[in-house]
C-alpha cells in the first residue's frame, strides 16, 4: 500500500482524462473533498475553540464548571460498566472526549441577513445567470442591531409613506445608481463573517454577482464566489436557511414538523408565528416605501430563524459541526447521512485505519443469506405486531430509548466486527440470522454512535432538566441533547441505507433482527405478567391498563435482559385499533388526538378538508366512554355527509377547495414529468412572475389539463368527483380506524363489509 501526495487536487481526480490517478489504478480514499481530508489529517474540529500560538493552530478549551464536572462523573462516567464492549476503556475516553467538547461554550458569531427584490416583467422570470434586470431594494438585519435597506427609485413610482418597523434606517438610490448601490451592498456584506439568506444559493447571491459583473463593477470588489450548486463568500461562509429548512433531519428531529413546506413564509410562521408582508398587488406596482418594507421584513424573517429562542439554529448548527467534524456551510446543506460519514470517516484517520471502498463491503456481504421477506427489500425491518382490533381504554405506549442506536452499542455492530475473520467470535451470534460479531476488538460505529448515545439518554437529557443551572448552561445542555437526538434517530437509517458509502448489510440486518428479538422478548415478559399487549412497532408497545409496579417489572427486565432503557412515552384515554398495521388513533389524557399517517395535516391539502377533519378530531377529543364513542361516530358521520353534499352542490368557495404546493423548482425546469402544480404554474406565468419557492393554489377541474390556478378557475368547472376521491383518501384514516364505510355514510350501497368489533 503506498500513499500518493500531489500539488494538484486534479491529479486524484475529478477530470475524466486518463492522467486523473484514480482512473489509472485503484485507489483508496481518493473521493473525499481535499477541504475534508486537510481537517482529518490535521485533526481539526470545527466549531471547537483555537488559539495561533507560533503561526500553529493549537486547541484551547475553556473551563468547564465544577457542577458540570461532578455531574458529568455521578451521571455518566460511574455509569458505564455495562457498555459489554471488548475494550471498555476506548469507550470511556471516547465518552469524555464529545462530553468536553459538547460541553466547551457554544460562541456567538457576528452575522447579517440579505435579501433582494429585483424588478420584472409579468410573464417573465428575472434569470439569475443573465440578471439583466436592475435590483430594486436589497434588505439586512444583523446579529449587532443593524436593521438597514436600500432602495433604488424608479420615475413612475411613489415613494408613499413609511411604514418600517422602528430602528429600520433606509437608504434611497437615484435611478441611475444601482452600481453603488450594489458596491455598497458589498462593502457592509464584508463587515460580517457570516451571511444569512433564504434561497440565496438559487437566486439572491448568483444574480447579485451576474449584475455585479453586468453593471462592470471590478471582481477585485466582488466578495461573493459562485460555486456548481451554491454560493459563498471569498472571506466568509454562507447559510442558505431554504437548503437548511429542506433538511428532514431539521424539519421532523429539530422543529417537530411545525411546518409543512419550505417556503420563508411557511417556515417564518411554524416557527416565529410571522409572515410575509402582503400588500395584495404585484411588487412592480407598491411605492418605493412599500418595495423597502417588504424586503427588509424578509431580511428580518430570514435573520430570525436564526436568532430565534437565544439563537437556537445557530447553536444547532455549530454543536452538530462539532460531531460531525465538518464545516458549518456543509452541516446546513448536507443531509445527515453525509454528516455521519464525515464522522466516521474521521474516526477513521484519527486511528490509522484505511477507510474500505463500497465494492469491498459488497463483495464481503454478496454470498451471505439473509431473510428478506418485502418485495425490493435487501433485509427485514423492524417489528410490526399485528392490532387487536377495537377501541381500547387506558393505553400506555412504553418506547424503547433510541433502539438502534442501543443495540448498535451493546452489541457492537459495525461494518468490520460484523462477520469479522476471528474463528472463535463466531458463537457470538445474532438472533434470526446467520451473523456473529467480533467479541476482540470494538467497531467504529459502535463506539461513536454508543458513546453519543449514552451521553444524550444518561447526561445531557438529566441535565437540561436541572435547576441549578445558569440559563447559558441550561441552553447548552438542550440544544446538545438536541442535536445528538437529530443524529441518533437518523443513524439507522444512514447505516441501512444502500447509498451511505460504509452500508454494509450484514451489519444493517443485524441492526433490525436485534431489534425484533428485543420486541418479542419483552411482549412474552409482558404476558407472563399478565399486561395485554394491543399492539407493537418497531420500538413501541401499546398494553392495556398495566399496573405501576407491572410497568416497573418490564423496565428492569428489558435493562437485565438486554441492556436498553424502556420508557412510557405516552398514556391515552383511549385508542382504535384497525386491521391496518401503522394505522391507529389515540387520545391522550389530556385531550390530543394522535393519528398515525396524519395526510389532513399536510400543507396541500384543501382547507375544506383541513377544516373538516380537525372538527372530527374536536368530536373525537371529547369521548371519554364507550358510550361516548358510540355517539361520536354518529356525529362524525352527519358531518362528513353534509360535507360531501356541498361539495357535490358546488356550494364550497374556491379558495377552501385549493390544493396548495410550493414550487422547488422554476417551471422552466420540469422537462419529462409535468406535476399537476407546475401545469398550474404554468397556467399563472402569463399574468405573474413564477418561481422556485412559491406556493401554487389550484383547483381540479373538469377539462384538459385537469388542473386551473385559483385566481383563473370558475365554479362550474370545478370536477367534484375528483374531490370526493380526495376527501375520502384523507379521512379513511379516521373512517377505517372507526369501523366506518364512506359509502354507507353517503348513503350509497355498501360494498363489502366489515365486521363490528368496537364492542369486547
């Protein structure tokens, strides 16, 4: 094995000419970005604290509170003699290690929101790579108070009057002057590590710098660098926060689905409870005091996200860099399968060991048998236990604390102990297949994954609870709890996936058979302590009215047998069970609905849908007897009934009967596949300026091509039979779960029919 250095990146490769090394032979490790490799080689951090001490990068580490020491040995360290790893001690150090890092300070970085309004034709997309159109105001909102716009006139247009919010200063521009205007742009952009937009890698940043360039303003003075899919700065780092916001490890782990599509609008209202300005005409027809006051509220919005509950995302974001050993721009781009392998392949450097290519992975997993039972599946997944159909009170639902990423730890998975050489590991198997693991050395997922784990579910969880605390520490401790549980719920699914560069299927199956294992061991447990199990998912079980002390028992059984934590997650009032496995409602005690699959939430859906299906959840919230319930499903039927005659009437207003869907990309754009919303768009472009990130409003209809825009439809061509079909989709889940025929509500003959089984 031989290293190669060389002055040239495209040397390696990235050119498909044969001079590139890793088309002339193989190679290892020749597909990592060089930034990457430059941080792994000289163990740098991001987003750790260093000093220049003799023009060398040294660490620093600031001094971590004695509380936070004490509580760190009582909660954590004293606390791992059950790891069962064959090098116990590894672990531990790994332990200490992420706990002094997640625990150093998180810094407060100096940064500015950007955002431009650019003029247009209706019809016509302002093109960012032509930018032939003049930018009209260009908005900030920074990290040190600045709340600032600039404001280009144009003759024809009333200045009107001002309506900024206070502290907002406003700079106009004469007509002639969008050259400094944009000069000026740049030198306050320079005054700021880092930049904030929403989109700015797709329109913001790429038309500034084509209009620079357009309008002759030298490169020397243009501090922004444009790259194949993003944009940045020459001396700073830029957040795209719609990139961010796109991140379902965000959008589900971080912000718990507060909001449903991507646009600033959606996400500013899900998180800080705000919106954009809407002043009800197109943006070629407000004053100039109206343009400025819509911008710079988009500059605000856009800056909030990062700055809202004590800088929260900000926090998220540089905690995560630090796990994943990677650039804050990337960890805000990157999806988490891309974080982890950042991660691992650290780890990899720090310990010598040469990171194995994909095709030996799959070459040393190609004979094995495995169990697969879904059709296009490569392994079997997790548990689902068949429902016990009916409606079901005083359910507790017990959960498994971070399954997989438990299992991955005490039972150290990981692509090479996983079938490992060693003869005598092989008694060690996993249960259901045909995998043992190495029982002489620790896997590199094992102890990452397990060590993070540990620190979330035994410390950083404990300690964001504690009182004690000042309200920084107490900020640190919840957003590192935070972000290890964006990583942690997301390992599994990275490692099972086929794309993740170190997917190994073996290891992947042996994951998810663990998993079962565990999941049907403790429902014998529960039956041979007399708790009814209704039903069961992966790392969930659902039992009927179980006792304290039962619950107690199965908690220490399932830590003694197999060394994970059970917990309640949730008690309802009440739950219905249909004959669909991963389709449930419940009642909490305090009156929340659970659906599982919940589509009438979905952004798309119509209002009157919307509005209809949570009337039923009103209805559904209030049934605390049997009795009860009979009664509801009579009222949710009424409901649904009269709903579908005015559909069918026409008697609903157009704008209730929208599907609402954001665009994620220009119209122009879609070749092969038209959506039904771009047919829509389409439709619009006509009349008004499309793009990437809008929200499209349309409505079914009658004739080709199926779909009109809101602001073109009329009611009578309004195809109700296609709205029927919808609405029933959408509320089978509550129908199904009830034993209740869309059909028979209708009043039409029923089909085929279900057994009554509400009634034990």
């Amino acid at each position: 094995m031989s290293k190669i250095l060389v002055k040239d990146p495209l040397a390696i490769g990235g050119t498909q000419t044969s001079k590139s090394i890793r088309n002339l032979i193989d190679t290892w490790e020749s597909d990592i970005k060089y930034y990457e490799t430059y941080l792994y080689d000289s163990s740098l951090i991001v987003g750790k604290y260093y000093k220049i001490e003799n023009d060398a990068v040294v660490p620093y580490d600031l001094e971590i509170s004695d509380e936070t020491k004490l509580s760190l040995k009582t909660m954590l360290l004293d606390k791992q003699s059950d790891t069962n790893l064959p090098d116990t001690k590894q672990f531990d150090e790994h332990v200490s290690q992420w706990a002094n890092l997640l625990n150093q300070p998180i810094p407060k970085i100096k940064r500015i929101s950007l955002d431009i309004e650019v003029e247009s034709e209706i019809g016509r997309i302002p093109d960012p790579k032509i930018a032939e159109k003049r930018i009209t105001a260009v908005g900030f909102e920074g990290s040190d108070g600045l709340k600032q716009v600039f404001v280009l006139r144009k003759s024809g247009i009333e200045e009107g009057v001002n309506e900024l919010l206070p502290g907002v200063k406003i700079v106009f521009y004469e007509e002639t002057k969008e050259k400094e205007m944009i000069l000026d742009t740049f030198e306050l952009m320079k005054k700021y590590p880092l930049l904030i937009t929403y989109n700015g890698d797709g329109f913001d940043l790429p038309y500034l710098y084509n209009r620079a360039s357009r309008l002759g303003i030298d490169r020397q003075k243009n501090p922004l660098y444009m790259m194949r899919d993003s944009a940045t700065l020459t001396d700073g780092v830029h957040l795209d926060l719609y990139r961010t916001m796109s991140n379902r490890a965000f959008q589900i782990y971080a912000f718990g689905q507060k909001y449903n599509d991507f646009s600033l609008n959606s996400v500013s209202k899900g998180l800080l409870g705000e919106e954009k300005i809407d002043y009800g005409v197109e943006l070629n027809d407000l004053t100039l005091y109206q343009t400025a006051n819509y911008c710079q509220n988009d500059a605000r919005l856009t800056y909030n996200l990062t700055g809202f509950n004590n800088d929260l995302l900000m926090n998220l974001l540089i905690v995560i860099s630090r796990i994943a050993r990677m650039p804050i721009d990337d960890i805000s781009r990157m999806g988490v399968s891309q974080w982890i392998r950042s991660l691992l392949y650290y780890e990899h450097r720090q310990n010598g060991i040469l990171i194995p290519r994909r095709q030996e992975l799959d070459n040393r997993s190609s004979n094995v048998l495995n169990d697969a039972v879904i059709k296009d599946k490569k392994f079997r997944g997790g548990l689902v236990v068949e429902p016990e159909e009916g409606i079901h009170f005083d359910v507790t639902v017990m959960d498994f604390a971070s399954l997989y990423p438990s299992i991955i730890k005490v039972k150290n998975l990981s692509y090479e102990t996983v079938r490992c050489s060693h003869d005598a590991c092989k008694k060690n198997t996993i249960p259901q297949t045909n995998h043992w693991v190495c029982t002489k050395k620790n896997g590199l997922t094992s102890v990452l994954i397990g060590s993070l784990r540990d620190l979330r579910v035994n410390y950083y969880k404990n300690m964001a609870k504690k009182d004690t605390l000042t309200v920084e520490e107490k900020q640190l401790f919840t957003v590192v709890s935070q972000a290890l549980k964006v990583i942690l719920n997301a390992s599994y699914g990275v490692m099972g996936a086929e794309i993740f560069p170190l997917y190994f299927l073996p290891a992947a199956e042996a994951t998810t058979a663990t998993g079962r294992h565990i999941i049907l061991d403790t429902i014998d447990k529960c039956k041979e302590s007399g708790i009814g199990v209704l039903y069961g998912d992966t790392d969930s079980l659902f039992v009927k009215k179980p006792t304290p002390k039962q619950i107690e028992d199965i908690i220490t059984k399932a830590k003694m047998d197999h060394n994970v934590e059970l917990e309640i997650e949730k008690e309802y009032r009440y739950v219905v069970l249909s004959g669909r496995k991963k389709n449930y409602l419940g009642v909490t005690k305090n009156g929340k609905v659970d659906v599982k699959g919940l589509t009438g939430k979905k952004s798309h859906t119509p209002p009157f849908i919307k509005t209809l299906f949570y009337e039923l959840l009103d209805i559904l919230s209030e049934i605390k007897t049997a009795e009860e319930f009979k009664r509801a499903k009579n009222k949710i039927s009424d409901k649904i009934s009269e709903c579908a005659r005015k559909v069918q009437a026409k008697e609903i207003p157009l704008q209730d009967l929208a599907f609402n869907v954001m665009i994620s990309k220009a119209p122009r754009d879609y070749t092969k596949t038209i959506p039904q919303h771009i047919r829509a768009a389409k439709q619009l472009e006509s009349i008004r300026e499309i793009k990437k990130g809008d929200i499209i409003s349309y409505v079914k209809i009658l004739n080709k091509p199926g779909v009109r825009p809101i602001e073109m439809a009329r009611k009578s061509e309004i195809d109700t039979s296609k709205y029927m079909e919808f609405m029933e989709s959408t509320l089978d889940q509550l129908t199904s779960s009830m034993d209740l025929d869309f059909d028979t509500i209708l009043g039409k003959p029923k089909q085929t029919g279900l057994e009554q089984f509400f009634w034990n």
